[in-house]
C-alpha cells in the first residue's frame, strides 16, 4: 500500500512539473525541474528502488546502502539541473517589452 501511495505521489509531482515547465522558457523549465527533482523525484524515486531492491535481497541494510548511494546523488543532480536555470542568461532572442 505504501509503495502505491509514494507512486501516484511521484506520479502527480511529475504531472504538476509538466504543467509548470508546459510553454516557459528554457531558463524556467530548468528552474522547475530542479526543484522537483530535489524533492520529489530523489526522494521517492530511490525510496522505491531501495525497498523494492530490500525486499527481493531479504535484507533491510541492502536497501539503507542503496538509498544512502541514491539519493544524494539524484539530489545532487537536481541542484545542478537548478543552478543550471538560475544562472543561464536570457535567450537573445527573446524581447522583452
């Protein structure tokens, strides 16, 4: 049940980030799924492949090693997809009125 619960979680968090990012600039995109990447898809994401990966090992510390692998390594690639919209400059293209 859980795991269900964290799918449709991870799931509807994708979807809002689509909407978000849907027609923006890139700058706004990267900006959007930074965010989302840090605190919704590294958590739930490596939360499930953890317990998933636990449960078929049968050992609990199989899955706290893969977690603690997991997620700060997609977190840490949520904050450079974030820093990446923060600082990139304008298209030039763009005009602004």
């Amino acid at each position: 049940m859980a795991i269900a619960v964290a799918i449709i979680i991870l799931l509807v968090a994708l979807a809002i980030a689509y909407q978000l990012s849907e027609s923006k600039s890139k700058k706004r995109k990267y900006i959007v799924w930074g965010i989302t990447t840090m605190l919704a898809i590294a958590p739930l994401f490596s939360w499930l492949i953890s317990i998933t990966y636990a449960s078929v090992e049968g050992s609990g510390w199989a899955g706290v090693a893969l977690i603690s692998i997991m997620f700060p390594i997609i977190f840490l690639v949520g904050l450079v997809i974030l820093l990446v919209g923060i600082f990139r400059k304008k298209d030039p293209k763009t005009i602004e009125k």
